[in-house]
C-alpha cells in the first residue's frame, strides 16, 4: 500500500517544508553498514543513450540481465544508471514499470543502483523519442543527451514535469532497500552547450527530492577537478560545485587524473566527515582499476568506474580526436581501451586486470 500511496502523496504536497540536508553523523550511520562500495556507470552494450535504455521499443531485460552478471562476477554491487525525462513523460507507469524490472534483475546479481536524474553531459541537445541516431564508428559517445537539456534548464517555466518525474520516481523508491541513493544532477559545472547556469534547478530537484523524504542519501558529483589543480582550493570552484558542496548528503566526485590527483581530491574532501564516492573514473592509461582501487579502499571511498560492457557507445575509444578543429573518428578499435572491461560476448579485454579487480572486491 506505500508504495501506492507515497508518490501521490509527495505530488500533493506541493508546499510542503522539504526535510534538510542530512547530518554528517546520520550520513555516516548509513554508510555504515554498505561495506565498501564497488562498481559501474552502466549504459546497455544495446543502447546508444539514455532514451534507447529506456523506450518499451528498445527496453531489453536479457541483455541487462547479462550484463550484470559480469559485474556482479567482479564483485561490483553497486551500478550508476542514468534516466531520461522524454521517456518518463511520454508514458511514466510504463517508464517505472522498466525502471522496477530493472531494480529486480539488479537485485538477484546483489546489485544496489544509483539512479542519476539530470546531466549537462552529452554530444545531442535535442532529445527525440522513437528510433534513435545510429552509433558512429570509432567516436566515443556519439548520442549521448543533455538531460533535460539548455531547453529546459534555463526555463523555469519547463519545470512543471521534471518535479513531476523527480517527486513520482523518488517517492515510489523512497524506501526501497534497491537503490543506493540518489544522484540528481550529473556535470552541474558542465556549462557547456547552450546552459548558462544549473543552480536554481539543482536547488528546485534538491526540494522536490527531500519533499518525499527519503531514506537514501541525495547527491550530486563534482565534476571539475579544480582543487587538484596546484595552487588552487575547493573554494575557488564555480557556484555549482559550492552548492553541491553545501547540499549533498553523501560527497560524491569525478576523477579520471592519475593517482596523486586522485588522492588530492579525497583529502580535500576529508574535512567535510562524510562519506564519499567516486561516480566516475577509469581513463586508460592515465586512470586505471590498479593505480585508483587501492587510493579508494585506503580511504574508504566507494569507487565506481565508467563503463562495463563496449557497445553502441564506444566507451572503449578515447574522447574526442580533434583535426583542424572538428571531431574525426578513430580508425581502428583502441589497443589500450579507455572505458569498459568486457566484450558483448563476456571476454574481458585484459584478463590480468579483471583479476586485479576480483582481488580488491574480494570476490576470488
């Protein structure tokens, strides 16, 4: 009956005082029992983005079910996904009743997921439902979506469905042991592609989420790596980083530097005695599972790195490959792969480091 009753309720409650920011001891208390948390940034090998993971049309439960099999055969028992609000709106009891066949096939390989809602990442700006542009070979993230997009960002008047979504989702989930926590906002520092600011509606999902109260930790990730920088600190960071800072319950971060950037960016967080995980990294050669796990199980932070299984998004081929100034393609598949760990079949790309994996998990 909760699961019933609760996203209405959030939905009515429209001028409700939202619950505050989390204590640093409750945050603590509820990294408690986690262990240490381990695992992906996970998009399908079949999708080519958010709406192609989502879309009844293309939602694939065998392929997902795969998938998770091989990180929960490294021990992973977290996944980061990301959602899509064009699919949610076109049609949201069919959106979480995929969303929920998703949480199961989690569930039964030991996998806790971490929703992500909004993220200024991405190479498209118009988002479109139905048939989905095809992957361009040798181009990392071809079609990727800026969600909910610059459209809607920088138009408060646009917000009506996305709290919708937010309050729908979260409230339905509050209390579900499944999800990890909540990641509502994704490259808040990207200001790139037509956004001017993400701080009012990262403020606005912070409300709506805290407005249903619910049981896992809200975050958002920094993204610019600038207090690694040498001579510059935390507080030199843009707005967005600030408010991150000031407003999410568990620290979360990218980092895809080497090693002692990476643990400059864990020590510059310690101050704030909460917990922290790593949303992104794995950046081959630079970034790598046996130069980073050992900094994170050194300081108790979660790792999670991007990719898991190379398909449509060509994760495995570097970033962008600038000629004279426009993006070109990479020829030939990457000997060093820069994101994922397997191929669709399930053969890893480097035998020797999912070992190395398996023995910081502690699944061998």
């Amino acid at each position: 009956m909760k699961k019933v009753f609760l996203p209405l309720l959030c939905m009515l409650a429209l001028t409700a005082t939202a619950t505050g920011r989390w204590s640093s001891e409750k945050a603590r208390e509820w990294a408690a029992d986690k262990g240490w948390i381990t695992g992906c940034d996970y998009v399908p090998s079949y999708a080519i983005n958010q709406i192609e993971t989502w879309q009844e049309e293309d939602f694939n439960p065998e392929v997902i079910d795969k998938e998770l099999a091989m990180a929960e055969s490294l021990g992973f028992n977290t996944v980061r996904i990301f959602l899509s609000n064009i699919v949610y709106t076109a049609g949201p009891e069919g959106f979480k009743k995929r969303f929920d066949s998703f949480l199961e096939i989690a569930d039964r390989h030991g996998i806790r997921v971490l929703p992500t809602f909004w993220t200024n990442g991405g190479k498209c700006m118009e988002a479109r439902l139905g048939k989905q542009p095809e992957s361009i070979s040798g181009i990392h993230n071809s079609q990727w979506v800026t969600t909910p997009g610059a459209e809607y960002v920088n138009d408060p008047g646009k917000w009506g469905e996305l709290e919708i979504m937010v309050k729908d989702i979260i409230g339905t989930y509050a209390d579900d042991n499944r999800i990890l926590m909540w990641c509502l906002y994704n490259e808040p520092e990207n200001l790139r592609r037509g956004i001017t600011t993400s701080v009012p509606l990262m403020e606005a999902t912070f409300s709506w989420a805290r407005s249903c109260n619910p049981s896992q930790p809200l975050t958002a990730p920094i993204w610019d790596e600038v207090s690694t920088q040498p001579g510059k600190t935390l507080t030199t960071k843009l707005p967005e980083a600030t408010f991150v800072l000031e407003n999410s319950d568990v620290l979360t971060f990218h980092c895809y530097r080497e090693p002692a950037a990476l643990e400059r960016i864990i020590q510059s967080l310690l101050p704030y005695g909460r917990p922290m995980v790593c949303t992104e990294y794995l950046r081959r050669p630079q970034s790598t599972f046996e130069s980073s796990m050992p900094i994170f199980r050194k300081y108790n932070v979660g790792a999670i790195n991007f990719g898991l299984v190379a398909g449509k998004c060509n994760f495995n081929y570097p970033w962008n490959k600038i000629v004279d100034g426009e993006e070109v393609a990479w020829t030939e598949e990457p000997e060093i792969w820069f994101h994922d760990i397997f191929r669709a079949d399930g053969t890893p790309w480097n035998a020797a480091e999912v070992e190395f994996i398996r023995n910081m998990t502690g699944k061998k």
